[in-house]
C-alpha cells in the first residue's frame, strides 16, 4: 500500500539558525540559500486564518537551506530555514 504522506523535518530548538513554524498554517519563504540575513529580519510569512505573521531569523548568518517548498502546510515546531551563524566556518 503506498502513502502520500510526508514526514516534516522539526527544527531543533537549541541550535542557532533553525527556523521553526511556531504555528499551524501555510508558509511563504522569502530568503533562498546563499542569502545574508540579520537577526529579526523576516524570512517567512506564515498565514493561517487569514491573517499572516512574519518569522524571523534568530540569528545573523547565511540561508544554508530553504526546507519547506512554496506555499507548503506547516506544523508547529516544522523546520522552515537553517542558518548558518555569522562568524561560523563553512564546511569542507
């Protein structure tokens, strides 16, 4: 029997540069990776009966990677965006 359900990626909520829903509802990215973001800046806007709320970046870095796609259903605690703190190396 074959399913159509997708397991969400959850954000771990003691690493710096994880993004996470903080609520039921559907997701706008704005960053794609590459970008540099400062802490507070809104980097999703999640609607959820109609009314929308920014997200924003907890930290100063990199957009390392854009989880969710556009326009995607969320759940509380779905990790949205990982960041790459300023000041980290990048991997080799």
């Amino acid at each position: 029997v074959a399913s159509n359900v997708i397991t969400s990626e959850k954000a771990k909520l003691h690493t710096p540069g994880h993004v996470a829903a903080p609520f039921r509802g559907v997701v706008s990215v704005s960053v794609a990776p590459g970008d540099t973001v400062e802490a507070g800046d809104s980097v999703a806007v999640i609607e959820a009966m109609k009314m929308e709320s920014a997200i924003s970046a907890g930290v100063s870095g990199t957009v390392s990677r854009v989880v969710v796609p556009l326009a995607a259903a969320v759940e509380p605690g779905d990790l949205l965006v990982e960041i790459r703190p300023a000041g980290l190396a990048e991997e080799i």
